[in-house]
C-alpha cells in the first residue's frame, strides 16, 4: 500500500444525496495519473449497496405483480426485517472477496465502497460492525459532512422520476428520508479520536470532507482541492 501510493480500500458513508456518488464521478472523470498524485485513487472498483438495493424493490415490484409475496420489503418501501439493512453490508463484502478472487495477477487497485445508515436502521455503529476484518484492515473513511436539512434539499434536487434507479438521479420521499436519515450517530461513534474510529481491534482512519456549502453539485476546482486536502490528511493518517 505505501509503496504503490494509493488508497487499497476507500470507504464513502454519508447521508443521503451529501455529495457521494458525485465524488465518485468526479474521480471516474479525472485521469489516472492525477487521480494518483492528488488523491491516492488509482484504477478502481466500486460497491455500492444502492444497486442491490433498488434491484430488492424491482423483484418485490415482480412477485406483487405475479400475486406472490414480497421478500424484502413492505407496500411502502420500508424493509420486512431490520437485518436486511446489515445484510446489505455482508454483500459488500462478498462483492470485495470475490474483486480480490478475480484480480489476483492486476496491478494495485482502489476499491471505493459507499453506503448510508441512518440511526433508525442502526445506524454506522451497526453497519460497520458487519465489514469483515479483511475490509476492515485495508479501508480508510472518508465522512461526508451535511446537515439533515441539506440532505434533505439535495435529495429533492436530484430526484428524477424517471431514472428512480440512477446512481445519481434517484431519490427518498421526504417522510422516508426524515425517518431514516434525520438522525445519524457519527458523532457518536467518531467521538472517541479526531484521526481514528476502532473496529475489531483495528484503528481505521478517517477524515471528514465538510459539504454543507455543497461543493459536489459543480464539480470543479474548488471540489477537486478540497477533496485533495482531505485525502491528503487520510492518507498521511493510513500511511503513518
């Protein structure tokens, strides 16, 4: 890891709609060679737990058409069984072992996972305690910071009825999302050091990209700088 320069595992939680998917877009849309030397991200993967998500709603969609039971969730989106939000985790997971299967004879690789939790469905304190000891000895977070109400307000921006599975365009009604989401426990799990959240004995490291004056939704210079000074001290921190 310290010798190819680049994060091995690049962990983005968030609230939803907080900047990011459009992070890591604007990582896709920046050559290799800057992406190394400014932000530690090399070739990459991605896990995103909204596609296994969405395709949850499509099959419970299917069977309720077909007259057969939903399996995931209720009428109203809401999931049947609280453990399917940490089940969500564990797929990561397996997506990660099997990245790791495939790639054995590629150079060094970044691999971006994103998801959010919201306290009412556990909240990060339970989602992380579901990331495997091999996840979790390579990963560094990054937290991108914005208030409830400006989650809220770019969640009703983005929205587009039309594209409901898009990476980038999808959104939350705003009852969910204020059940959901309104409150979060990152400052309760990050209180304990300002570098360092411990999981399974191992102290990952962390670094908070402040978004409230929303620096995602134009990407440009002053993204690419912040995001730069803020993967610079994560990385200074993994490679200490």
């Amino acid at each position: 890891m310290g010798k190819t320069g680049i994060f091995e595992i690049l962990l983005l939680i968030a609230r939803p709609a907080a900047g990011k998917s459009e992070i890591i877009d604007y990582l896709k849309k920046t050559s290799i060679e800057e992406r190394i030397s400014r932000f530690h991200v090399g070739d990459y993967k991605e896990i995103d737990d909204f596609p296994m998500l969405w395709t949850w709603f499509e099959e419970d969609y299917i069977l309720e058409r077909m007259s057969h039971p939903r399996l995931h969730t209720d009428p109203e989106g809401y999931f049947l069984h609280p453990y399917m939000w940490n089940l969500l985790i564990e797929r990561i997971c397996l997506d990660y072992s099997k990245i790791l299967r495939d790639t054995r004879d590629e150079e060094p690789f970044t691999t971006i996972i994103e998801f959010s939790r919201g306290s009412e469905h556990g909240g990060y304190a339970g989602a992380l305690s579901h990331l495997s000891l091999e996840v979790v000895e390579k990963m560094s977070i990054l937290y991108l910071d914005v208030s409830w109400e400006e989650s809220l307000r770019k969640n009703r921006k983005r929205f587009n009825p039309d594209r409901p599975d898009s990476i980038l365009e999808h959104g939350i009604e705003d009852a969910k999302l204020e059940r959901m989401y309104k409150e979060v426990d990152w400052t309760e799990i990050s209180a304990a050091s300002p570098e360092f959240i411990t999981l399974q004995g191992v102290n990952v490291p962390y670094a908070v990209f402040e978004n409230e004056d929303d620096v995602t939704s134009g990407p440009g210079e002053e993204l690419g700088d912040r995001l730069e000074e803020t993967l610079e001290r994560l990385w200074r921190l993994k490679t200490a």
